[in-house]
C-alpha cells in the first residue's frame, strides 16, 4: 500500500460521456483519478486526453469480483478512496411495459442500480476503515429520478431506487464521516443524449427536440460537490437544461 498526497477519486463509466468529462475535471482539479468502465480502448483514449493523474483500470460494475478488485487497486495504489462517482449507467428502447422482457428489464437494473451498490458497497468498505476515515459517495440519478419520460419504466424504476440508495447511505454513513449525495442531470450534450436533438417521445404521443446543456455544467456541479469538507453536503442536486421540459413532463 502506497500513500498519496493527493486525494483519490473513482469515476465508473469513465469511458465516454459525463464521465470521462468529470474524470478528466478532478484530474485537473489534483485529484487522482481511477476509471472504471469495461470498454479499455476508451478508457486510455480518455486518460490520454486529459492531464494530471488519471488512471485507467477495467471494471465491470455487474460483477462482483471485478468491483471488489477496482478498489483493492485503488488502496493497493494510493492507500485509499476519498471520492466514488457513481456514474455507470444504461437506459434502454422507448417501450410500452408489456413489450418490455425480463432480459432487458434485468440488464438495466444490474447496471444502474446493482452497480451502484456494489461500488457503493466497496467505497463504504475502505472508507469506513481507513484512517483518515471517511469519504464521499456522489451517485448519478437523472431528472428521470423525479419524472418519467413515456416508454422508460426500467430506466426510471432504476433512477427512484438511486434515490433511496442515496439517502440510505448518507444515513448509514454519517458515523464513519462518509458523505453520500445525488446528482440529477437533464440533458448534458453527450453521445447518450445526440438523439435529443433529432427528437425524442413526449408524454402527449408526439416526437420533439429537447434542449441540451453543455457537459461542462454537470463537471461544475461534481467538482463543487466534490470539494466540500465532510462536514457538508449536496443531499441532492438537480442540473438541467434551462429550457428543457421538466416541470411540465407527465
């Protein structure tokens, strides 16, 4: 076990998206940065891109074996975790509930939200244990966290549970200085949402574009939640394209 100067931070699905973007803001930012994500092509790809410590390391947030090892890596290398970004996500097609089948309702729940437990599951670990102790814990929800959009029953089901996820490890936590908040993004322009532009389903049966922000909004918003001191803390944030329907959504 090495010890780090700096503080030590791990990003899921740092591949693409929000978070390679947030990967490569901590960085910048001075912290270490481990990147988890399977696709290890990508990875490097963004780790190359970026500058200060970022660190590559292949993980599959379903599986068990291959969480539990992320963060032995992280404390093997750095002696221990000050930040996980809970960011690994899926969604799937716009369908109705009866077109929806078990295998598809199943991936996204092993990703969204088994994922987020077994890395949360871990960070609590090493966190609870190590000295200084404590840490913070920052999931990824989604505006779908609060409203639904037509057609996404596994994605929003998922999403709702991030909530209770959340405040149940804030709870459990507060007694080892473990810090546990939610993020709940609208609309970053990202590859994920390219399709927003093009249109997407609203709830009165019509097909529109929607608004999107640029990414660097949601970075903004993680460094912030980031940097407080474990005395405080972002419950829960919502960062959303300006003009994009949410109030009205449903």
């Amino acid at each position: 076990m090495v010890a780090t100067t700096s503080k030590v931070a791990v990003v899921t699905g740092a591949s693409s998206g929000i978070g390679a973007a947030c990967s490569q803001a901590l960085s910048a930012a001075g912290w270490t940065v481990l990147m988890a994500a399977r696709r290890v092509e990508s990875l490097v790809a963004v780790a190359a891109a970026g500058q200060g410590s970022l660190e590559p390391v292949p993980t599959d947030v379903t599986d068990e074996s291959s969480v539990r090892a992320l963060f032995d890596t992280a404390v093997d290398r750095h002696g221990r975790v000050d930040l996980l970004f809970n960011n690994a996500g899926r969604g799937a097609f716009a369908l109705d509930v009866d077109d929806l089948s078990l295998t598809e309702w199943q991936a996204v729940v092993d990703v969204n939200l088994t994922g987020s437990f077994l890395c949360t599951r871990e960070a609590f670990r090493v966190m609870r244990q190590q000295r200084p102790q404590g840490g913070r814990i920052i999931n990824n929800g989604s505006i779908s966290a609060h409203v639904p959009r037509p057609g996404s029953i596994a994605y929003t089901a998922t999403k709702h549970a991030i909530t209770g996820l959340t405040k149940s490890t804030a709870l459990d936590g507060r007694r080892y200085d473990i810090a546990c908040g939610q993020i709940d993004i609208g609309n970053a322009a990202t590859d994920m949402t390219a399709q927003m532009s093009a249109g997407v389903p609203q709830p009165d049966g019509s097909v529109r574009a929607e608004p999107v922000m640029d990414v660097s909004a949601v970075t903004q918003a993680v460094l912030y939640m980031a940097s407080l001191p474990l005395t405080a803390n972002v419950p829960t944030m919502v960062v959303m394209a300006t003009k994009m329907p949410f109030g009205g959504r449903g």
